[in-house]
C-alpha cells in the first residue's frame, strides 16, 4: 500500500510532516473519507464538490484541479490490495512559523491514504444498534470538514464509555448529528433529517438519501427536530460514508419504535446498495 504526501508516493511508514505543520500546531486544515466500492468511488463528484467548498470555507487555495485529485486518489487506490476501500484525504495550510493568522507564503499540505473499507456486519444491520444522547457542545462551524475534531472526538469517546455506537447530540433541544454521522428520524412514514446549515456537516449521504426516497416515493423532510421528536421515532438511523445507513433501536435507556429495524430502513438499505453497484 502506498500514501501519498506532497508530490510522493510512499508507504505509509515513510510518511511524514515537519511539527510546525498547521495541521499539528493548529487543527488548521480540512480532510474527506470517500467510501469504495469495487475500485470504484462512489459518489466521486459529491466528495469532490464538498472538498473544493471546504477548502473555500477556509482560505486554502486549492492545490490540484479535480482531474489530478483524481488521478492522485486513483494511484493510491490501485495500490492497495482491498476491491472495498475507504480513502482518507486531508488538506493543512501548510508549514510556517507559528502565528494564528494565516501565513502569507505558505504551501498547503496533501496527504491521501486508503485502508480496506469495514462495514457493519450483517448481525449488526439485523439487530440495530444503540445510541446515546449529549448536548452538541461544538463550535458553530460543523459544515465545514474540519480537522479540528475535539467535540467529535470527546462525542465519539462518550459513546465507546457508554458501550454503543454513536452519540446523538442535540443543542438547546434540536436534534443535530452524531459524532460522525448523519441522524434520521421517521414517523408516520415520512423521513426526516436536520436542516442542511452550520449546525452539522451535511454528509454525502444527506444528498443520497434524499435521491433514494424520492425515486421510491418515500416523502423527506429537512427540518428542525426535537429531542421529544427523536424518541417518539417510529424508526431512527444513522448515516455516513463506512456505516452506510445503519438503524438505531435504542437510545439511552429507551426502545425505539418496535426496538427492531423498520421497514423505512429496509427500503433505503436495499436502495443504497442497488446505488453502490449501479
Ligand atoms: N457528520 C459528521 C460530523 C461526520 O464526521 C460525518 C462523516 O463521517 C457525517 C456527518 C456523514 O458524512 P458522510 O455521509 O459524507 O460520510
């Protein structure tokens, strides 16, 4: 397996940064995770658009047009042995003397590495998962693919101490996301998913999703949700690029719905794996 870091392809042992990095130093910098199927990514154009808008949220100039980050994924992809993969590609400002302002002359960092792509299994899928519920105590900037994953961090800690799979977290009672995942509610058959603006990364999923239910005619809502809302779901999931859609059947101590996926979720399972091979 080979990553790449600057201009070079290597294996990942060889890879490294100088410590004054802004990535390092400051969190200063933005990544993407793009799911692949069969050597293929998927959904290449979606992860693409939301790089070049995170790079622009954040003054890096970008360093490649879309045809070379393509071409440089595409090289590290076909370096590795997996036909399922997950890329990992990240963008720091660069290296500079340490000054919180943006540096002037100052050459960003890029680095892409790909590991096998483990999706839940089956048992999980059938089962559900659980959750638990904390107060999003993040910046004010979660659309942008930050680096800077501290509150996600802490979020994701505070679901592995509880012994479940995510943290859903609400602020001042509005459902917003997971630590690193996309939530979505259903009652009386519609779907609903918070509103796409700075309170959570919309997911490349969000998009997806969307596509799915309207080609089968399941009505989606954006829309604000509150935590009273969440527990009285029918049906609650979860979304994102190494969990696909993933149903939750209890969150804190309570059942959701019948405590068993529900037939919503069957059908954008099913869907969202007919799009993956499509
Ligand atoms: N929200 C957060 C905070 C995330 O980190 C992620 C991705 O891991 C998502 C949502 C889902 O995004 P995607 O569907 O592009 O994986």
């Amino acid at each position: 397996a080979l990553v790449y870091l600057n201009g070079e392809f290597q294996s990942l042992s060889e890879a490294r940064i100088p410590v004054l990095d802004r990535g390092f130093i400051f969190g200063d910098g933005i990544y993407e995770v793009i799911p692949v199927y069969g050597r293929k990514m998927f959904r290449a154009k979606q992860h693409m658009a939301r790089l070049f808008r995170s790079l622009d949220a954040i003054g890096i100039p970008n360093p490649h047009s879309e045809e070379n980050w393509m071409a440089l994924i595409q090289k590290v992809m076909d370096a590795h042995p997996s036909d399922d993969q997950m890329v990992y590609l990240q963008v720091t400002r660069g290296v500079a003397k340490r000054a919180h302002a943006f540096p002037k002359e100052v050459t960003p960092t890029v680095f892409i590495m790909t590991n096998p792509l483990v999706l839940p299994s089956a048992q999980v899928r059938a089962d559900g998962v659980a959750c638990v519920t904390m107060e999003d105590r993040r910046w004010l900037h979660c659309e942008i693919k930050s680096i800077s994953l501290l509150g996600n961090v802490l979020a994701a800690q505070h679901a592995a101490e509880s012994g479940v799979t995510e943290s859903i977290q609400f602020r001042d009672g509005w459902l917003t996301e997971g630590s690193s995942s996309n939530v979505w509610v259903v009652k009386n058959g519609v779907i609903m998913g918070p509103p796409k603006d700075h309170l959570i990364l919309e997911g490349i999923r969000y998009g997806l999703l969307q596509e799915l239910c309207e080609q089968h005619g399941i009505p989606f809502e954006s829309r604000k949700i509150t935590q009273e809302e969440v527990f009285a779901a029918d049906e609650l999931m979860i979304s994102s690029a190494t969990k696909e859609i993933l149903p939750v059947v209890r969150l804190d101590a309570q059942t959701i719905g019948n405590g068993a996926p529900g037939p919503i979720y069957q059908q954008l399972y099913a869907a969202y794996q007919a799009a993956k091979h499509a």
